[in-house]
C-alpha cells in the first residue's frame, strides 16, 4: 500500500442501492475529466486560443477521488480518466494510484484512461503497475504534417513512442480516430490496416458538434456510413456480436483480421442502453453527453466534509437522466448543439 493510500476510504461495498434511472438503466459507467487543460489544439475540439477555467474552479486530485469513490460506493464498475489532456494534469498519477485501491479489493473492474498519448512513454509503466489494463489513444493522422495541422502543432514521434511504451507496458491501446472530411478520409484505410498491423484495435468516430471552434463543422462533418460503404468496397466486414453499453458497434475486417469500430452520434441513436454519465473537471455532472442539464457537485464536496450530501446530489441527477440525445447538426448548421466542449465534458 502507498503512503498516498493511507487513511482514504474505500468505497464500502453494497452500502447503497445502484444507481438506476427512470427509464430503468443501471448507471455503472463514470467517465471524469480531470482538466480542460492540454498540449494539443485538435482542430475538432478546442480553438487555436482557448480560455481555459482557472484552477479554483478545477477539482482538486483529493476532491477528484472522493467524488470518483462515491459513485463507486453507488455502484459504478467502470471509470475513465479523461480531459483535456489527463496526463498533463498534475497529480495525476496520484489520482490513478489512489484509485487503484478500488480495482485490489474488486469494487472497480476497471480504471482506464483516454489520452492523446504525448506523454505515455513517461508514464506507461506506472500506469501499468497501478493496474491500468487498456487504454485509448487518440490519433487522427500517421503523416507527421497532417498529425501537426490537425493538432495545431502536435510531435507524431512522441504518440507512436506512447503507443509503443503503452504495449511493451502489456496494455492494450485502441486507436481513436476522428473522421474529417478534409484532413484525413482518404487515410482511414491505411490507419486501420497500420493498427490492426500492430495488434490494435481502431475505433472511427464521427465529428459531434460540441464547442466553439473555430472552423465550420458541416465542412469537418464526414458520415460513417459512407466511410463504411468505401471500405466494404474492398474489404469484407463482419459485424461482431460484441456489443458494449456505448455508442460503439464493431466489426472484424477478415483481411486484416482486426476489429474496427464506429462511433455514429449524429446518424444513429445508441441511447437506450445508455448506462454512463460524465462529470467535468469543475464538478459539473451531465447525465447525457448531448444534452445541457447537469448537477453541481462541486457545492456538496466543497461544502460537506461527509458524503451524504453529495450521494443525494448525485441521486437526485439520476433521476433526470434523459431518455436520450438531440444532436441534429443539419437542424443546427454549425453552431454547437452543446456549448461546452469535449474537453470540458471529457470525452
Ligand atoms: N486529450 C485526450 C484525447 O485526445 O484522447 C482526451 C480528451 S479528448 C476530448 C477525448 C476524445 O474526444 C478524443 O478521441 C477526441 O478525438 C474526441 N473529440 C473531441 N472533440 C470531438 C468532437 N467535436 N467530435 C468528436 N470527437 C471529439
Ligand atoms: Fe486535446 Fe484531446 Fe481535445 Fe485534442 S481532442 S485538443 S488532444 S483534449
């Protein structure tokens, strides 16, 4: 046990009753940004000078793991780590490492982080040995230029040294890549034989209109239908049964033999197993990634020493939990259907 342990709560096992919304679905999957912060600009995600939140208003690491550990005394399995970019917030190992206590006495199945993967080879190991299992690193680009343009200046050397310290680690990394009309349609296809090369798996995920950026989205906007239909001209693909509560449906590409997902928002409805919500690095809880209504729970965890109010806050979100999403980008044109971004919800 770390020193860092000493003294935290575990989360007390069966102590509450799951969380269970009203269209009957077990909320047993947390994803927490940690900061809004990050190295990168992705053209999708953030613009070229964004304001980012002054730290008072960002969770603290302690209040990060009280909040994470109340959700999992509720009944969350799974959570993900996210941002902005959640290796570049301080501590952050500290956080993972504290919460590694609730994989050991088996209240957590998994602990998991999305990154842009810049700064993975430092921190694969340790990942690694605070029982981080799989990984997803996002990547929209193998030609250095483009991954450059994309990320408005972003190094490709360092995430494929990520990528190879994450494996060499004996972590499984899926690849998620964002389809962009202009930036890297024609790629995908290399992409997805490069990773299923490598023994990876690669996910391709619709641009979602979230945040203020700078660029037109309808111009980004690339649907996956099309993508597919180009792919199935060459390759055949097999649907997997797999199916995992998210908006993800899976494929195995018999000539590579890999698995292939796709994320499709905007074309598909995914909601009615729906069994996750998100909490911003301010505390904020959405019950429903497109959609505006949220709880505050910072309040309850600044205020209270004791959890009871923050259980109630929390209780109470569930119960709002919307039957479903409303992203129509046509409807819209290319104003966001949410304002804040995914760095701020955590994707
Ligand atoms: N910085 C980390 C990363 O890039 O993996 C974690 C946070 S990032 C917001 C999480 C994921 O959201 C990334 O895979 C990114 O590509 C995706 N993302 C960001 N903005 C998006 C948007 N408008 N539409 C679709 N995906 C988006
Ligand atoms: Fe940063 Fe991730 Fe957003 Fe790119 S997608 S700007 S890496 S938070």
């Amino acid at each position: 046990m770390s020193p860092y342990d000493l003294g935290l709560p575990a989360a007390p096992a069966q102590a509450n009753q799951p969380l269970v919304d009203p269209f009957g679905r077990t909320i047993d999957y947390l994803r927490v940004s940690v900061t809004d912060r990050c190295d990168l600009r992705c053209v999708y995600c953030m613009s070229e000078h964004p304001a980012f939140l002054p730290k008072s208003e960002i969770l603290t690491i302690e209040e990060l793991d009280r909040l994470c550990t109340a959700f999992i005394g509720l009944g969350t399995r799974r959570l993900r780590l996210t941002g902005g970019e959640p290796l570049g917030r301080r501590g952050f190992m500290q956080l993972v490492e504290s919460l590694s206590r609730h994989l050991r006495t088996g209240v957590l199945d998994e602990l998991t982080l999305t990154t842009n993967g810049t700064r993975l080879a430092r921190f694969a190991d340790e990942l690694a040995a605070h029982g981080v299992r799989r990984l997803n690193v996002s990547l929209d680009s193998l030609d250095p230029d483009r991954f450059k343009h994309i990320t408005r200046g972003g190094d490709l050397n360092q995430v494929l040294a990520g990528i190879d310290a994450a494996q060499a680690a004996g972590i499984a990394v899926k690849i998620n890549t964002v389809a962009l009309k202009n930036d890297n349609a024609d790629e995908l296809p290399a992409m997805i034989q490069w990773a299923h090369g490598r023994g990876l798996g690669i996910t391709l995920i619709e641009t979602m209109p979230l945040g203020e950026v700078e660029e037109d989205r309808t111009d980004q906007y690339l649907s996956l239908a099309a993508v597919r239909a180009n792919l199935e001209s060459f390759w055949t693909l097999t649907p997997l049964d797999e199916r995992t509560a998210g908006p993800a449906r899976y494929v195995r590409v018999e000539e590579t033999g890999g698995k292939l997902g796709f994320i499709t928002p905007l074309s598909h409805t995914f909601c009615e197993s729906c069994n996750r919500v998100r909490v911003t690095c301010t505390g904020e809880l959405y019950m429903c990634l497109g959609q505006d209504d949220r709880a505050d729970l910072r309040a309850p965890l600044r205020e209270n020493a004791e959890d009871a109010s923050l259980i109630a806050a929390i209780r109470e979100a569930i119960t709002r939990k919307p039957k479903g999403h409303d992203f129509k980008i046509e409807r819209r044109g290319a104003a966001p259907a949410v304002a804040r971004s995914m760095s701020t919800t955590g994707g």
